[in-house]
C-alpha cells in the first residue's frame, strides 16, 4: 500500500466533520444534567420551598462539582492517562446516576450535594470530548471546537425554551435528561471515533498540573479565558431577570414566558457566535478574534444596564449582539491549548483551564444579585466588564506566539 493511500483518510474531510458530528452530540446529550437544573429549578422552589439563595446554590452546586472533578483529573492527569471518549462514558454515566438520585427527594441538602456530584462526573465528559474532538483537525480546529461548544450553548439555552412554553414536571426533566446524558457517553465511545491527529500517550506526572502554567502561550490563553468565564455564566444566568424586568416595566401581562423566550434567543443566537468564532479565529488569529469578541461583549455588558427604559426591540437588539459575541471566544482558548501546549498533556491543560475558569463563575454569580439590590443593573453589568478587559490584554499578548 502506498503512503498515499494510507494518508488519504487523514485528509479525507468528510470523515473529519462526521467525527465531529458524532462527538458534537455525544458532549450536548452528555451535558443535559447540567441544563437541567436551570430547567427544574423554578418547580423545586417551589415543591421544596427554597429560598432564593437555596434556589442559586442548586446551580452554583453543580459548577464547584465541575471544579472539584476537573481539578482532581489535572492532578492525576486523567484526560491524558484514560481514552477520552471512554473516559466520557464513565462520567457520563455517573452524571446520570447523580441525577436521578434527586427523584428520591433527599431533602435540599443533599440535593445540592448530588447536583455537587453530576457536575463533578460530568468533569469527565466536557474536557475529554474537545480533546477528542481535536485529534480529528489539524486545519480548522477552531472552527470544529467552535461548532463544539455552539452545542453545549444551545444545550444551556434549551431550559428558558421549555419554561417559556410552560414547562414539563421536574420528574420527567430528571429521568429524561438522565437518560440522555448516559446515551451521549455510549455514542462517544460506541460510535465515536479517534481521528488521525492523536496525542502522545503521556505517562503519569501529578506535578505537570502545577507546571501546565509555566507555559507562557499556556497561561496567556487561560488568562483569557478567565476573563470570558467572569462574564459568562453570569450573563446567562441574569439576563433572564433583566429582561423579565424590562418586561414588567412595560406592563406586559406575560412577562415571565416571554422573558424566558427571550433569554433562549440571547443565549441560543450564541451557538452562531461559536461558529463565527472558529472560523474568524482559523483565518485572522486566535488573538486577534477573542480580543474583538470580548471588547464587543464587554462594550454591550455596560450598555444594556442603562437600557432599561429604551424601547424593548433595542433593548433586545443589544441583548443578542451580547449573547453572540459572549461566547464566541470561548472555543478558541481550548483550541490555543491544543496548539501551543505540551502535546502530551493537553487533557491536563485543558482540565485545569476549564477547572479554574468555572471557580470564577462563582463570585460573579453570587455578586450580580447584590450589586444590582444596591445599586442597578448599569453597576451590575459594568461588574462583569472587567473580565473582558483583563482576557483582551492577555490574548494581545499571545499573538506573538501564534502559530500563522
């Protein structure tokens, strides 16, 4: 056989986009456990009478879960040591465990700590999957990790559909997206594919989490990213009590169904972004595209505060142009790291950028509510500008790095 035929699959790029393909639904249908929180939430509260605060830990539970899991598979290099689409099945699997336990109704304690738990064993799916999703594109990575995480938006936008149609019974959402978690880790490892692209087999070294930042491109990329995290999940969350309150505001008498239709488009029209992202990324650079991506973000945090009184079309205007570009960096710090950083430890990288970056979507999280009480939506919004500002210098910095 010759070398050009054994070559010609790896250029074959048909096989390149179906492996994406199947790796893009095993992570969506992987991470419906997370959604579901969003999605069940407003019907615990309540079933279970929480308190707003019991109401956020619900959520936030799930994202220190996510950061326990991904710290400890950093530390003991588990992205790189385990197959990853095997490793996506065995967390998936838990993740959907975890989930289902909550049909027990423990109480709200253990509650949180089994949303604790589905987001640590879905720690096992996220990171894993764009690793995989990597060995399948040397040539327009950015572009298929986009296309990645444009589904995981989507996914995330999903819970304001079904509560702005009225929503389904918790029980059903739990049993439902149980079961659609533990099919997205049997796809990823019975369907799924490794592509031609792999990375070296690495041995076990628990001091590489710690060194993974001595890697200057490593930590300007991460840095980044840190940024987009401050500003991220902080968006999603909010943005739906924002609008329902512009809604209000007009005397519109559906205002929470149409808020939560509203927040599906804002966050959804991100999946977009995610795609514009990867391929703006692939032609113009990684620095220059998430640089332009956070400062159009950043500009429409501190502008929609002020826009509370505007006519709701221009409020809704900045309101997408926020979620399209929120997101459309996002991909493109992972794909950084699966380019520049030490090919043999890219799961333990990835793991540990993604680990600290969900610790910073805690404070902002928990600030936004308190800040805006005090002091309005501007100051709120404006809060989560300074990540943006941060990750552009950053990423500024790392074009010198970059492969072109």
């Amino acid at each position: 056989m010759s070398d050009a035929t054994v070559a010609a699959p790896r250029r074959d790029p048909q096989g390149c986009w179906r492996g994406l393909a199947t790796l893009a639904a095993a992570m969506l249908l992987g991470m419906t456990t997370w959604f579901s929180a969003t999605a069940v939430v407003p019907q615990l509260r309540e079933l279970w009478a929480l308190t707003p605060g019991q109401s956020a830990w619900m959520t936030i539970s799930v994202h220190l879960g996510f950061v326990v899991g991904a710290l400890a598979s950093a530390l003991f290099n588990i992205a790189d040591l385990i197959a990853p689409r095997r490793l996506m099945l065995c967390g998936a699997a838990g993740a959907a465990l975890a989930n289902l336990l909550l049909l027990t109704e423990p109480g709200v304690g253990a509650a949180m700590l089994l949303r604790g738990l589905t987001g640590l064993f879905l720690a096992g799916v996220y990171p894993p999957a764009m690793k995989a999703m990597a060995t399948w594109f040397k040539v327009k990575r950015g572009t298929a990790l986009g296309i990645m995480v444009g589904a995981l938006t989507l996914g995330s936008a999903t819970p304001h559909l079904v509560n702005g149609l009225g929503g389904l019974d918790w029980r059903l959402v739990i049993i439902a997206t149980s079961l659609l978690t533990l099919a997205g880790g049997l796809i990823a490892e019975y369907l799924g594919k490794d592509g031609p692209f792999d990375f070296p087999r690495a041995p076990f070294n628990p001091g590489q989490a710690f060194r993974a930042f001595s890697d200057r491109p490593v930590l300007l990329a991460s840095v980044g990213y840190f940024g987009h995290m401050w500003e991220l999940y902080a968006m999603w969350a909010w943005f739906s009590v924002f609008i329902t309150q512009v809604l209000q505001a007009d005397g519109n008498p559906t205002a929470g169904g149409l808020g939560a239709l509203l927040t599906f488009a804002v966050i959804g029209v991100g999946a977009l972004g995610c795609w514009a992202g990867g391929e703006l990324g692939d032609r113009w650079g990684r620095g220059n595209t998430t640089s332009l991506a956070m400062l159009v973000s950043g500009g429409c945090a501190v502008l929609i505060g002020f826009m509370q009184s505007a006519p709701l079309p221009l409020v809704l205007l900045i309101g997408l142009v926020w979620g399209f570009a929120v997101v459309a960096d996002s991909a493109q710090f992972s794909t950084v790291i699966t380019e520049l950083g030490d090919q043999s430890y890219v799961g333990t990288a990835l793991t540990l950028q993604l680990a600290i970056g969900f610790v910073l979507t805690v404070p902002t999280l928990w600030l936004i509510p308190i800040v805006q009480h005090s002091y309005g939506w501007p100051a709120a919004f404006s809060l989560l500008a300074i990540g943006p500002v941060i990750g552009t210098v950053a990423m500024q910095k790392l074009k010198k790095y970059e492969r072109r």
